[in-house]
C-alpha cells in the first residue's frame, strides 16, 4: 500500500507559537417522529464545530441510547430505502426474540430488534475537522437512526483541538 499526502499543514517549532488547543462538550436533544427513521445531522454536526471555533481537530458525537444509532453514508431516499429494508431482512422484528418473552426479560416495549439493529451501526462517529470544516466526502452525511421510535434522544458532542482566534 502508498500513501500520499492530500496536504498537509505547517508545523510551527512551540517556541515559535503554541496553538491553543481546546476541548468543549455539549450535550442535546434531539426528538424523532416514526419507529424506524433515518435523520441527517450534518448541519447540526457542523454547527456545533462553527460554535467552538475549532480550525483543526475532532468532534466525537454520540448517542445516550441503545436503540439508536449512528454511522456516516450518502442521504439519498432510495438509498435510505435500502438500508431500512436490509435492516428488517438481516433483524425481523415479528422473530421470537428472547427479549421480548414476558417470561425470559422485564422488558415491557419488546423491542429486541432496535437493540440487535444498533449492533450493526454503533453509537459514536468521529470526525475530523479540517480548516474549520467537518472532513467528509462530497457525498457523505452524518446520519442518527432511530430504531425504537418515536422518542427523545439525547445526543453528546465532544469537540477538541486547535482554536481559531
């Protein structure tokens, strides 16, 4: 494998200048409307970045839920399509999860597929933040899939690196 640097940024020697690197955290929510949905974030993602002035660095977001999810992709309807029907083909809801047995768990909302579906996507993206800008590609968005739905989910983002002036 070759790898080849896209760009690169200039190294200052510390005694020359210091960046000021920073680390913020916020915490908010987030309501969604159907049982099984599929939400861009990006601008909300990208918003929070524009907010704490980070020029380079990273903003790790993430999910307080086990019932939802997130993952990086192209938002297109059809393809949204797509995803929802590979979920219900790989995780049938109407399968007799042990989860859901009145007999086997103390779970009332029988909802072992949204927690066997956030298996496949995770709970955290990290993302880098180049020249004041999420780092994604042209066709990539940030997207929250609520599996459990609908509800109030509480999403965290944790920003850190070097501050614009």
């Amino acid at each position: 494998m070759h790898l080849t640097a896209v760009s690169e940024l200039p190294v200052e020697k510390a005694e020359d200048r210091a960046p000021l690197v920073k680390f913020f955290s916020k915490t908010f929510k987030f309501t969604t409307e159907k049982r099984l949905e599929l939400y861009n974030i990006t601008s909300i993602v990208a918003d929070i970045v524009k907010e704490f002035k980070i020029k380079e660095g990273f903003i790790n977001i993430g999910t307080l839920h086990t019932t939802t999810a997130m993952f990086v992709n192209e938002f297109q309807k059809a393809l949204l399509d797509d995803i929802k029907v590979f979920m219900n083909k790989i995780i049938n809801p109407e399968e007799a999860w042990k989860h859901n047995c009145p007999d086997c768990s103390d779970c009332d909302r029988k909802n072992a597929d949204s927690h066997l579906r956030a298996l496949l996507f995770g709970h955290n993206l990290q993302i880098p933040i180049v020249n004041g800008n999420l780092a994604l590609g042209q066709w990539q968005s940030i997207i929250l899939a609520e599996l459990d739905g609908p509800r109030e989910r509480t999403l965290t983002a944790h920003v850190f690196g070097a501050a614009s002036a």
